[in-house]
C-alpha cells in the first residue's frame, strides 16, 4: 500500500493556537515537559499542515545479537534476526552493538516525511536520565527513563509501541506496562482513564513474541496491529493517526487527564 506524502489531513482540526496548551501539571526543572517537545521533536522537512501532531514512538532500543548467547554464533551468516526494520549494515554501532534505537528513528523519519507529524522517540527531547547527571555531573535533577516515558506519552496526541523480533524487550515490556498503569487502563483499575485507549497502539512484526508484550492487549485494552514490511508498519500506522485525529474531532478524546482536574481538553484555551 502505497502512502501519499502528507496525506494525513487535518484541515477540520482545532485551531492549532488553542490545540498548544499541554502543561498539565508535568514539568522537569521548571519548565513544561510539553516545552522541551516542542523545542526538541524533530520536524517534517516541508510545511505541514500536521506539524503541531506529536506522535511518541517507543520501543527497544538494543538489538539481539547471538554472539552473546551462542558460542557457535560465528557460524551464522549474520548474528542478527532478519528483520523489516532493523538493518545491520545501517543500525549498528561502532563498537559493534546492534542499536533498534537507530531503526526506530528512522520509523520516526519515515513518519515525518511522509505524513507530516511531529514522530519522535525519547532521546530527542533533551531530557537526561538521572545516570546521565551523574556520569557527565550536569547541574540538573534527570529523569528517570520510565518517567520520561510516561510523561512523553501523556502529552503527545498518539504513541505508537513497535516491536520485532530484533530487539531485546528484556526491561522495555514492563516498561510498556508501567506507562498504561500511570494511565489508569489497566482493565480492573476503577480510577478514571488519563489517556484514551485509542490514541496508543501496539505495532508488532513478524515472528515477534513476547510474554509481557502479549499480555497488553487483553490486560490494558491497546489494540496489537500486526506488520510484515517497513511499509506495511507506515501504512497501518498512517491509519491509526487518521482515527485517532478523527476521533478526536467527533468524541472529544482528550490528550491526556491529569490528577487533580487540571485542564487537559485539546481544544481549552490557556
């Protein structure tokens, strides 16, 4: 399925000068998580009328390599899983290591150039975590990268999940699980939902399989999509984006409901 540059078209969408306010009450050293967005998400190399949608990609970030698990593994013709998004000759390090990190950055281009959002993952925003702090001594708090996480995803209009068979999930799956807890969309929770269900999916590739990965959909409620390809992940993902401004627009899904009653409506004025 071939996807039209920019084809995502919001024109009905809110003013996008009302649509800017996501304080709601989330800071990292006195300033607005939403800020540090805005200042660092990369943006469409063209004018777009979508580049005030931010969309938070996450996933693993370090690749599985046989060589540390297998004492034949130099046998293999490579010591990587094949996989639709990660490429060893493009995504590994120069000290060897195989870096997802890199493939989902490159997802996160392929969406900005192709559908005109604001796609990014967490190390774009110029947040460090606390080990960061304290290995380079930065005169600043840090932020742990499961608060990173949560607070990324609860300001940005649609977070998208994706994992392959490449990438070690080992820490991220929970991670995963941590940040749909803080939303309150765990099945049994009674406490009202933070962030609607469908602006957050799962994207998994072929022959991916994961114990805590799989446990998502029937223990939170997020949709898995399946992909084969590269593409094949654009096309759904450009799908998903087109519902999730939709529905928007007819139900009123906020972007995110923070404790305390704090004004979280898209469409609020400051």
């Amino acid at each position: 399925m071939a996807v039209a540059r920019g084809s995502i078209y919001l024109s009905d969408r809110l003013d996008a000068q009302l649509m800017s306010d996501r304080r709601f009450g989330l800071e990292y050293n006195g300033r607005p998580i939403f800020e540090y967005v805005e200042e660092n998400a990369p943006s469409p190399s063209y004018l777009s009328a979508n580049d005030d949608f931010y969309v938070y990609v996450m996933g693993p970030y370090t690749a599985f390599n046989a060589a540390y698990a297998y004492d034949d593994a130099d046998e293999l013709r490579s010591p990587y899983f094949g996989d639709p998004l990660f490429d060893p000759d493009e995504h590994v390090t120069e000290d060897g290591r195989g870096d997802i990190e890199r493939a989902l950055a490159d997802v996160c281009a392929d969406l900005r150039e192709e559908l005109g959002v604001r796609a990014f993952i967490a190390t774009d925003v110029d947040i460090p975590t606390k080990r960061q702090v304290e290995e380079t001594h930065l005169d600043e708090p840090g932020m742990t990268p499961l608060d990173q996480s949560v607070e990324l995803a609860a300001v940005s209009d649609a977070v998208l999940f994706v994992f392959t068979a490449a990438g070690l999930t080992t820490g991220v799956g929970s991670e995963v699980g941590a940040v749909l807890g803080e939303f309150n969309l765990r099945w049994k929770d009674p406490a009202d939902e933070r962030k609607p269900r469908p602006r957050l999916r799962l994207f998994c590739g072929p022959s991916f399989g994961s114990a805590s990965i799989d446990e998502i959909t029937p223990a939170y409620g997020v949709d898995r999509i399946e992909f084969e390809t590269r593409e094949d992940l654009l096309a759904k993902a450009q799908q998903f984006l087109v519902n999730v401004e939709r529905g928007a627009r007819r139900n009123g899904w906020p972007i995110y409901r923070p404790p305390g009653g704090a004004v979280s409506d898209p469409g609020a004025k400051k």
